[in-house]
C-alpha cells in the first residue's frame, strides 16, 4: 500500500483570511487541500496558486455546515489518497445582534461550525498529524478573550476555539506537534456582510489585513506560538480583559456599539 501524501488541510478556504492562508503556505512548499462550499472560488484559488509553479491544491467543495460534514472531509481526502499533516481550521461566521432578536437555528449552525467542526478536524486527524510531527492552526478573534453583547455566541464560540487550543497545545507539545490559536482582530472579509456588521463598527486602528494576518499566523505556527494576536492594538485589547474586573470588561463592550 503506498503512503498517503502529506497536505496542510484548510478550511473556509475560498475568501478572506483562508484564501490568504493557503497562498502562504503554498508559497512556502506545503501541498495544499482546500475545502469549502463554494467550488467555483476553490478551483479560482486553486489555479491562482498553481500558476506561480506550485502544485495545483486539491479542491474539496463541502459544506462543513452539514451534519456529516467532517466525514465527508475524510472520505474526500481517503479517495484523493492524502492526509494533512497541518490542519488549518478558518472556517466560521458570525451574527450580529441581541441573541434572544437573532434566529435560534442560525445560531446553532453557528455553534456547529465555530465549536463542532473545529473539534472534530482538529482530533478526527490526529494520528496523521503526530506521525508527520505537523501542526494545527485553529482561528479564534480578539472576541476570544470577551464577552461581546450583540455578539454573544460568536463571542463565546471563539473564546472556546482559544480555550481548546492552549490545552491541545500543552498536550501535544511532547509529541513534536504544534497548536497555535490565531486571533485577529478585525479583518476585511465576508465576515462583515455575513454577520451584517457596519463598515465603521470597528475603528482603524485596529484593522489588519487578511494577508498580512495570514503571514503572522503561518510564522507562529512554524514557531510553535501557543498565541498569536497581530498587531499591537488588538495585543493590548486582548491584555486588558485579563486585569480589569469582568463587569467593566463587559460594560465597555457593550459600550462600544
């Protein structure tokens, strides 16, 4: 039996920070599995990446939403005779509003997507990525560190993705496995139209580009950073919810919008 090819596997790879992840780790030798719903921007990607002499990354179009979606993933990867030895969980979205206004099916799928899935690919793939002594990049957000009001499950599905990630991280350690939770702060993707979110809801400062987010996750998770938050601004917004009492903290955010 011949031995499965390597890939860094990643999902929600059809825009944004995903899309730019996956020209950052091509651009640096890693084979490449992309998955998402959206087939036509996977192959655009794909042919995108492969024009710059790289090999072209196999295309995986599923719907992570779906109740079978990680075993879809698997049954994909078994047939395309590869396995990841990165794995990269981007996928995920947001709602904005007062969770009791929002749709309570919408904020499942949510929980589904943000929580669910990234639990799962992050162990269902374990024994590839401990023999190929990889790595796991989970996104969380600045949101990780707060409670948001009008955010509040997005919030706490991104406070849990940097919870799971520093455990996974001081487990795997020993055995040569890198875990590292990236969390930006705002980025200018779909996130904003998705979770309808004013353009101005956040101020520049703290902005970063998806590309450049991409770049600092990719270099930490190389590092073996159990945490990365680009840029100073959103550093300092993830430092102060760990010394102000919790009712202030929830109060300036509340504030905020």
């Amino acid at each position: 039996m011949q031995p499965l090819q390597p890939v860094t596997l990643i999902t929600g790879a059809s825009a944004g920070i995903g899309a730019e992840l996956a020209k950052v780790f091509a651009r640096h030798g890693h084979a490449l599995a992309l998955v998402a719903r959206r087939e036509a921007q996977l192959a655009s990607l794909a042919d995108e990446i492969a024009a710059t002499s790289r090999p072209r990354p196999h295309v995986v179009p599923i719907d992570l939403g779906v109740p079978d979606a990680a075993e879809q993933v698997a049954a994909a990867l078994r047939a395309r005779a590869i396995e990841p030895d990165i794995v990269v969980n981007n996928a995920g979205f947001g709602l904005m509003g007062a969770a009791a206004a929002l749709d309570r099916a919408e904020q499942l799928a949510m929980i589904d997507l943000n929580v669910q899935i990234v639990t799962d690919l992050s162990l269902r793939f374990l024994e590839s990525v401990e023999r190929h002594r990889g790595g796991i990049l989970n996104i969380g957000s600045v949101a990780s560190f707060m409670p948001g009001p009008d955010l509040a499950v997005y919030h706490a599905t991104k406070a849990y993705v940097l919870s799971f990630s520093e455990a996974l991280h001081w487990e795997l350690k020993p055995k040569g496995v890198r875990v590292t939770a990236l969390c930006p702060g705002p980025v200018e993707t779909e996130f904003q139209a998705r979770a309808e979110m004013p353009l101005d809801y956040f101020p520049g400062f703290l902005k970063r580009s998806a590309a450049r987010v991409a770049e600092e996750g990719y270099a930490g998770l190389m590092l073996g950073r159990r945490l990365v938050v680009p840029g100073v601004a959103n550093k300092i917004a993830t430092f102060l919810p760990r010394i102000l009492p919790r009712s202030l903290v929830l109060r300036l955010a509340r504030g905020r919008q």
